[in-house]
C-alpha cells in the first residue's frame, strides 16, 4: 500500500527572487487562509490562470 507524502508548504512571497524555498507560517500569516488551508496568493493567481484558460477558449464561427 503506498504511503501518502506530506509536502512541506513552501511561501511564494517570501521565497520570491530567493535561491532557497522559505516555509509558509501557514495560521500565522496573514495572507494564509485556515479554512481552506491554502494561501490566498495561491488562490488569486490559481483563480487568475482558470480565468485566462476561459479566455482562451475559440468562439463558434456562425
């Protein structure tokens, strides 16, 4: 049976333009949001790049 793999969360602000991956401090960050257990710059530009792929979609020609 495989074992499922925890994932260190890593922060996309602060490792941004940095050789080394900072942890995320996950509750004790501001941007991070609990319910969900996601950071909120994850999920504007996850939410950014479903909104492009839409807009990309070809129209119906008539």
């Amino acid at each position: 049976m495989a074992e499922k793999k925890e994932t260190i969360p890593f922060c996309p602000l602060m490792s941004a333009g940095c050789d080394i991956d900072k942890v995320c401090a996950e509750a004790r960050c501001a941007w991070y949001i609990p319910n969900i257990k996601k950071c909120a710059a994850y999920i504007i530009a996850y939410d950014a790049l479903l909104d492009a792929n839409t807009r990309q979609v070809p129209k119906k020609r008539l």
